[in-house]
C-alpha cells in the first residue's frame, strides 16, 4: 500500500507534435490520477498548462521523467503541495497586542515590566499567570525515531515537530514549541529539558528511540513538576485501549477474559501493555523478534523483564503464530506485513485486529477484513484510525488547566475512557469505535475526565473555575 502526493506539473505542449491525451495517457501509465487541469496559455502553436495529478510516492520521480522524454512535451515546473505547506515553516510567535508607541514599549518591556519580573521573583507562581508559561508546552525530540524513518536528526524531525505544534494550537489551543536537540545522550537531554523548563508548563516528548525514551522520561518525571508525557509511548496506548474498550462492546467479550497479543514491544508496545494491564487485562502475550517475552529469559532490556512478569501467564513459547492461536485481539506496532490471513484464521471467532504499523499495516486492510469482526489501522484512509492525536491536545489542555504536576496512570485510564465515550451507544458499530480526530467533544471530554482524575489523585494545584471543589469527591 502507497501513500498519494499531490503534485502540480506545469508543462508546454506543442500541438503539432503531441496532445493532451497523450499526456493523459503517459501519466495513467505510471499510475497517476490527474484531478485538475488549468489552462496558463493558449496559443496557436503551444499550449500551457497545469496539471494537478496524485501519484503514489514511489512514482514521483517516475512521472515526472516520462513527460520529460515525451516528444513535444516540455517540463516547465513541477510543485509538491505537500513541500509548498512547508515552506518556511508552518509555525510562527505572534504578539497578543500591538506595539505602536513609548506607552506600549514601556508597558510591555522596559522600564515596566520589570515590576512584573519582581513580583515572579518574590513568588515564581506568578509565572502561570503573568507568562505564558500556564498553555506552553515544549515538544522535545532528538529525531532518533521520527515516524517510520528512524533515525534521520534533529533538523529532519523539525517539520513533524511543527505540524504536532499545529495540531496543539487547532485542537486545544495550547502554545507548542519545537525543540529539536542535537544530541542522543539521555543524560544531556534530561539536562537540557530540565534548563528550559521553567518556560513550559509542560513537556511532550516526541519521537525518541527505546529503550531509551523509558529512561529519559521517568527522570524528567522524578526532576520536575510539570507534566512530562511521551506521546509515542502513552499517547499511542491511550488512543488504543480507546478503540480496544468499544470493540470489545461490539463483540460482546470482557477485557479481563480476552486474549490479547500484542506485537512490537518498543515503546508504544510496552506503554500498550501496562495500559492494557491496568485497565484489568489479564491475559496479554507480548511479542516481539525474539518471541512471546517470558518471565523465564532474562532481557538485556529492563522494561521487557519488567513485562514479561505480568504477561505470558501460561508460559507459552515460540513466536506470532503461536501467540495468536485462539487470541481474541491482535494489537501490531510492529511493521507491514508480518500478520497473514492463515495466522488470522487461527484467531477466536468475532476478532479484533488493530493493525497500526504506519505508513503500511501489519496486513493489508482488504486482505484482513473477510477475516476480521472489528478491524482498525492507523492509517486516515479506513475506518476506526488509532490516531494519538485523539488523545494529546486534550491530555494537555486538562493537565495545564488544573496545572497538574504529572500525567499520571488514573488520568491516562481517564483519557481512555473518555476518548470511547464520545461514540454514542447507538453509533457504536465495527466501523466506528473511535472518533474522528476532528470531533470537537473529543477534546473536551478528554480535558474534563483528566482534570477529574487530577484532582481525585491530588496531582493538581489548582481546580478550574469550571469545575467544583466537591469532584474531588464524585
């Protein structure tokens, strides 16, 4: 499975020597599907024009050198809208007030806000209400794990950093700054994050390698008192058991009884598992390359030895097929391909697959779906998408309103919860367990569930206006 690109080829046509059909036909060969045609320039002998064509990424290049040999066919320009959204960047700092004249100056630099910097001085609280510092969240990376490219830098991670601080601003309407460090060392990053933290009411990190992304966070987490919060680790398993708590509704089975398997113990892998284990899951299998984990091999990896004692209860040996034989969930963040409709067929009857490998599943969703109840993909392109974005902007936003000390494991459950409770009973199908990411309750319950569970843990430090002295009591 492809992902699309939209791209924009201007070309000169020279009608003697070639038509636009011709064009047509040459760009339908290489499996491109044009959607707009606008014509620049009309003359009697040349013709030119704008070509909007999507094309599979693999056949970018491909398209382009077709045209270019076709006789009477001249490339005059070729443009990605996807590059072009990304040209010089897709954040930027506005002031919330102008600055016209020497009043303004003073009031918001010298010689006046020096008044304020005293008062934060005399109370460092105050940065939540004279700063920005109360809807500002650092997202941090060192760009050793960016999507499914791996390890390409801290430059290269940039743009993904800014669409998630895009997606900050749209959603929840919270301030989210990049901070792309160039350095892999854990303890350089810890120290890095803890210098600028005083700026931030709280951290996301994004896109850092295991096993050290464990290590990095739970530091962060002893060292500081604003919210620290992996999103590939937590995010990822939020957004899963989410869809796992209405699937199993639709299909009539308990999550304590279920087997689960899930595949690919990285870093969503293992925060997956211990979601899963504290909403009352009770038999998972966690696999990865060297097999179902075991509580009878020891890993140089500490979080795997940690799992493999609360999972594999039966002590099963082998690998997928193994696992998965009369499992009731697949869970893959593993990679394309490693699921077969065999091993699906080997499954319990009424199934659920997430498969949430991305750009490409662990199968192909029309391979799976004769063989699966409940089917769900990371991907926008089918139904019931396990997106994090479901699950971050409201995380925050609840977190920075009470300002929450921590995320911690009751307002993860929380989040869940909520994040399945915005399909309605009477909406809930195999083919809508989870929300759109464009649903504004999804947010908004999502805020609401964790500043309750906040309170109720007494990890916030301040209770929102909207909300009663008495929730921490419900």
């Amino acid at each position: 499975m492809s992902i699309a690109t939209t791209m924009i080829i201007r070309l000169e046509i020279r009608k003697s020597i070639a038509s636009f059909g011709d064009v047509a036909s040459r760009i339908a060969e290489v499996g491109g599907d044009i959607v707009a045609i606008d014509v620049i320039r009309a003359g009697k002998d040349v013709t030119t024009r704008d070509i909007t064509v999507n094309v599979p990424d693999a056949a970018n290049g491909e398209i382009v050198g077709v045209l270019s040999d076709m006789p009477g066919i001249k490339v005059i320009n070729v443009s990605d809208r996807t590059f072009l959204a990304h040209l010089g960047g897709k954040i930027e700092v506005t002031p919330k007030m102008p600055i016209k004249n020497r009043e303004d100056l003073s009031q918001v630099y010298t010689p006046g806000v020096a008044r304020v910097s005293m008062a934060i001085h005399e109370d460092p609280n105050k940065a939540y209400s004279l700063t920005m510092k109360r809807n500002t969240v650092a997202v941090v990376t060192d760009g050793t794990a960016v999507l499914g490219l791996g390890d390409i830098g801290p430059e290269a991670a940039m743009p993904v950093m800014e669409g998630k601080a895009m997606l900050f601003k749209q959603l929840a309407n919270i301030d989210a700054f990049p901070l792309c460090l160039n350095t892999k060392d854990p303890d350089e990053i810890v120290k890095i994050v803890k210098a600028v933290a005083p700026g931030f009411g709280g951290i996301n990190l994004e896109d850092i390698s295991s096993p050290r992304c464990f290590d990095i966070e739970r530091r962060l987490e002893e060292e500081l008192d604003i919210p620290v919060f992996h999103d590939d680790q937590h995010g990822t398993a939020v957004v899963a058991l989410a869809g796992l708590l209405n699937a199993l509704k639709v299909v009539d089975k308990d999550i304590g009884t279920a087997r689960i398997v899930v595949v690919g113990i990285g870093a969503a892998g293992v925060s997956i598992c211990n979601l899963l284990l504290a909403a009352g899951a009770r038999n998972i299998y966690a696999v990865d390359r060297e097999g179902i984990l075991s509580a009878k091999i020891q890993y140089s990896n500490a979080e795997w030895n940690r799992l493999a004692q609360r999972t594999n209860t039966e002590g099963i040996t082998g690998g997928l097929p193994e696992a998965i034989r009369g499992a009731d969930v697949f869970i893959g963040v593993a990679g394309a391909g490693i699921l077969t409709v065999d091993l699906l067929k080997s499954m319990a009857e009424d199934n659920i697959v997430f498969a949430m490998a991305n750009p490409t599943p662990e199968i192909e969703p029309d391979l799976a779906e004769p063989h699966v109840r409940v089917l769900a993909t990371g991907r926008s392109d089918y139904p019931n998408q396990i997106n994090n974005v479901l699950c971050f902007p409201g995380i925050f936003r609840g977190a920075l309103d009470c300002r929450a000390r921590a995320v911690n494991l009751d307002m993860k459950l929380a989040a869940a919860k909520a994040i399945a409770s915005v399909v309605q009973p009477d909406e809930l199908n195999e083919h809508y367990i989870i929300p759109s990411i464009f649903n504004d309750k999804v947010v908004e319950y999502v805020r609401s569930a964790v500043i309750k569970a906040a309170i109720a843990t007494d990890t916030a430090r301040r209770i929102p206006p909207d909300f009663s002295a008495e929730t921490k009591e419900e």
